[in-house]
C-alpha cells in the first residue's frame, strides 16, 4: 500500500504481546471519522489519499491532485487528518522492559536460522499462443529466472503519479535497481513512467465487482517487454487497500494470474505484517480458497514504526519476519513449500532520512545474501523526503544507499 500505518507495530523494549489488529471500520470509535471524511468515504481515492495526505499536513503548498480539488482549505485539512487518524493502528501491550529483537506476532518458531536456499523455479524461454479469453499471448522470449545471488538487481523501485520522470534519473545506471511497479497494470500511470532500463511489473487491481478491464493486455504487455514477475492483490487483508476476502482474492487470482502460469513469475497477494485476521493468517486463508492455483513467489510487505524500536531492531524485526514467520506459514501448506520470497515493501517507518540510511546499510547486505529472497522494494520511494531530496534535486542517505550500497556477506544471519 501507499502508506503503511495499518501495519503492524512491534515494541522492541518488551515482549510483544500477540494481539489482533483492527482496522478503523472495525473501530467503533473510528468509523464515524471514517464515514463522514470525504476522502476515505472514497474507497477508490484511498491509495491517493494515502500519499497526498502526509505531504499536505506538512506543507500545505503541495499541488492538488485533480481528484482532490473539490475539496479547499479547512475542510481539505480536516479531511486529511481524519484519514491520518483512522489510519494510525492501536499499540500492542508489553510485559517486560527487557530489551530484545522484536517478537514476531503470527505465526513463530524456534529457530533463528536462515531456511534452506530455494531455487526459484524457472520461466519457460517461450510461450505459444493462447485463444483464452482471460489471456491472450504470442510466442516471446521469457527470461529464465535463476537462483538469487548477492549483487544482482534484486532492487526494485516504487513510484506513483505524484513521482517525477527526472527521479528515475538518478538510479541510472544501478547495477542493483532491476525493476519498478506502481501498484497498477501499467508502466505509465498519469505521465509518470518507469524507464524501458528496468523491467515494469504489473500489479492486478480489480473494481467493486471483482473485474479488470486491462489487465490481460497490459500484463501482456509488460511480459512481451521483459517482465519477470506479476503481482497479485495488492493487500486484499487491509481495508484501505484492495480490501478482498480471502475467498474473493481466490477468485480473482484464478480468473486473472493463473491463466499466465509459465509465461511469468507468479506472486501471492501481497500481505501486511499484521496479526489477527490480516497478515500471513490471511495469507493462509487465502490459500486455502485458492484450490488448484499456482504460485511461484510468495510476496510478502513488512512495516515497523521508528517510534517503537531502533534502527537495530528494526532490522532485527525484518530478519525475523523472513526467517521465523514465513517458513512457519510455508510448512503448513505445501503450494507454498520453497517458494522464494518477494518482499513488496518494507520500510522503517518514521525514520529520518539519515536513519533510513543507516537501515538499509545494515538490512540491504543481508537481503542481497540471502538466496531465499528473490527480490525486494523499499518503500522509501521516488518521492521528495524519501529517497528523493526535499528539493528535488538529489538522493537522500537513504536513496543513496538504495542506488549503489552494497557489501559482501559470508553468511546471511
């Protein structure tokens, strides 16, 4: 998603106590905000909302987006800020005040090791046509994806319509940057478009009726053009999201990824890190639905809040995630067994930019190592303040080190 409150938090100062997450419209004390606040009314403007918002709360000399120029002045603030106020989740409980790694909140397991490297399964070289009616495909070449090893371009970058064509400047000629999505099936979204220099991965979002007008022939498009992998739901699990039932998010996997089974890399829906009903429980449940479908990639997004951990543990929390969590879900449903993992997004949420440096200088040499991983993308995005500079005119710390960083691990711990 485009901005990630909702995920869950992990207190690094105590033992987390396991508790389910709710979202505001579960909240009674939140739902009226949400239901009289114009912006988050619209369910279809919420993942505009959701970038434009903390940009305007903090400057408001921001341009408008087009869709937001009904709305002026006050009644534009005090939107905004109900929508940042339903989005913010509740703070888990703590019952220690020993400082630890975060504890994982669903599912956990003993070990602290690395699994075992996964070879991501390979892409047929070709395809032959289809006269399905859900995909259409002529013979082209695919590239044969192979087993992820340190410094290739497992580096992705996200971007939307309030990105720059210039950002994409200064990641030019990364040896680490391989591809780029934008939560839609496009490679343009509103004249911001990825560079032909990466490969474009399209995400599948779906109206109130479970049904996409462009994805068959934009995905289409994308793998003719090189793409490697496509992304299903973007977080069916989060309400301000694709906001899918397991059941639903089945439905619509098997109408519009399966029938590209071989012709690309196919991912899970993308999941929060939350507990309760969200996360990787839904992910299971979604599984279940799914009956007969195929993955190849299971995608997964990870947020914790600066203001609940360090920069330490907050790459203590991600290596948890992946190496305690996800094998925890993966044992229990063999679609999932060996699957690599595509970590979506990922950020440290809150960090300065010098922080969101030093964060990934210390979680990019371990991403790069781990065979397990296939592919990743921060979230700290072509945006002003993230990895852009405020002014536009250059890359933070944290972009900086997005670009070029990089440093050889013996083992991936």
């Amino acid at each position: 998603m485009h901005f990630s409150a909702t995920c869950a938090l992990y207190l690094t100062l105590g033992v987390v106590s396991a508790i389910p997450r709710q979202h505001p419209r579960q909240n009674q004390a939140s739902r009226p905000c949400f239901q009289d606040n114009p912006l988050r009314a619209l369910e279809g403007l919420s993942s505009e909302a959701s970038v434009f918002c903390p940009k305007y709360l903090a400057t408001t000399g921001v341009a408008l987006p087009s869709q937001f120029s009904q709305w002026q002045g006050p009644r534009l603030t005090s939107a905004c800020s109900c929508f940042e106020k339903t989005a913010a989740p509740a703070k888990p409980t703590t019952t220690s005040s020993t400082k630890r790694p975060p504890k994982a909140t669903s599912p956990t397991t003993t070990s602290t090791t690395v699994a075992p490297p996964v070879t991501p399964p390979a892409v047929p070289k070709t395809t032959s046509s289809s006269t399905s009616t859900t995909s259409t495909t002529s013979s082209t070449s695919v590239p044969v994806v192979a087993k992820s090893t340190g410094g290739s371009a497992k580096r992705g970058l996200v971007y939307d319509y309030s990105s720059k064509n210039s950002f994409f400047n200064f990641f030019s000629g990364s040896q680490y940057v391989g591809f780029g999505s934008n939560w839609g099936d496009s490679r343009n979204t509103n004249g911001i478009t990825l560079p032909n220099t990466w490969n474009f991965v399209p995400t599948l979002r779906v109206d109130g009726n479970l049904q996409s007008s462009t994805w068959n022939s934009n995905a289409n498009a994308a793998i003719k053009s090189g793409a490697k992998y496509l992304f299903a739901s973007n977080e069916p699990d989060n309400a301000g999201q694709a906001n899918l039932s397991p059941a639903n998010a089945a439905k619509v996997y098997k109408q519009y990824m399966q029938p590209f089974k071989g012709q690309a890399l196919l991912a899970t829906p993308a999941v929060t890190n939350g507990g309760g009903q969200t996360g990787l429980n839904y992910l299971g449940e979604f599984v279940g639905n799914c009956t007969g479908c195929h993955f190849d990639i299971i995608n997964i997004h990870h947020y914790v809040q600066r203001s609940d951990m360090s920069v330490d543990q907050g790459v203590a929390a991600l290596k948890a995630y992946i190496q305690q969590n996800v094998p925890a879900l993966q044992a229990k449903y063999p679609s999932l067994q060996n699957l690599p993992i595509m970590i979506g997004e990922f950020w440290l949420w809150g960090a300065s930019t010098s922080e969101g440096g030093t964060y990934l200088q210390e979680i990019l040499p371990y991403l790069d190592c781990n065979p397990n991983i296939i592919g990743y993308q921060a979230f700290g995005g072509l945006w002003p303040g993230n990895f852009i500079t405020s002014d536009g005119t250059g890359l933070t710390p944290a972009g900086t080190a997005y670009k070029s960083y990089y440093k050889s691990l013996s083992t991936c711990s």
